[in-house]
C-alpha cells in the first residue's frame, strides 16, 4: 500500500454539489496493491498519524496532525501504482481489483479515526476535483512494503 502525504493549510475533493474539505492538516492519496491486507492499512494509518511533519513553537518539525487538532482528506487513487518503465501509457496490473481495493481504502479511514484523526473522504472510483494548498510544501511517500 501507497501513500502520498501533503501537509496542507486547507484541501477538499469536489463531486458536482458535494464538496468535502478540511482545514489544516493532511491530504492522503492512498493506492492499493494486489497483495496488500489489513495490516497495511493499519500500519500506514498509525504513522500518517503520529508523522511528526507539523511545526513546534521553535519551527522544528515536531508534531503530529493529532497534535495540531488538524484532519485528513484521504482519497484514493489507484494511480500510484501506476508502472511508466514501458511504452508511454502506464500500466495499472500491480494495483488491486477496486473490490478489494475498495475495502482495503475503507479500513484505513477506519484504522486513523481509531487513531483519534478526523477525517473527510473522496468517494471511491469516482472522478474528483481535489484542491489541494500545500503547506511547505511537505509531501512525503510512504510505502507499506518497505516497513521492515
């Protein structure tokens, strides 16, 4: 399982009249992978929400978006697993059936409020507008696969 984080002032996902959003805190664009279970998503939503990638008083990166009393916008985006090293178009095989995508999705957000994380979702396999202010910018990659 993939993710990619963005520290962000605000962000919201766009579906014609529905509009989701959250203030300060974290954008989550999270890909899942055949093979991928629970565990990763447990595992990815307890460091996404101790990541200390927030600033302290003193500017050093010290707290978490629990701390802040920020939000998460997770969306999932099966495109992170996305393989660009042949031809021009991305192949999508490494990524899991929406099925168990979609459960696997639904665990994590499951897995952060568990955590104590607010957090506001994308709708699965639909076609969003995601705004995003990046605050940083801080974005980082995190990989259930490279845990060990």
């Amino acid at each position: 399982m993939r993710a990619v984080v963005q520290r962000v002032r605000q962000a919201s996902v766009t579906l014609g009249e529905d509009r989701r959003a959250i203030g300060a805190g974290l954008v989550v664009l999270l890909g899942v992978r055949h093979g991928d279970a629970a565990a990763d998503a447990k595992y990815l939503a307890e460091k996404i929400a101790h990541l200390r990638i927030f600033e302290d008083a003193e500017g050093k990166l010290n707290l978490s978006v629990k701390d802040i009393g920020g939000s998460v916008l997770a969306v999932s985006n099966f495109t992170l697993y996305g393989d660009c090293r042949k031809g021009r178009r991305p192949s999508f095989t490494d990524a899991a059936p929406p099925d168990v995508a979609c459960q696997l999705y639904e665990q994590f957000v499951m897995f952060l409020q568990a955590e104590g994380v607010p957090v506001q979702t994308g709708v699965f396999q639909a076609r969003m507008l995601v705004s995003i202010d990046n605050d940083g910018p801080v974005t980082l990659l995190l990989d259930s696969e490279k845990r060990f």
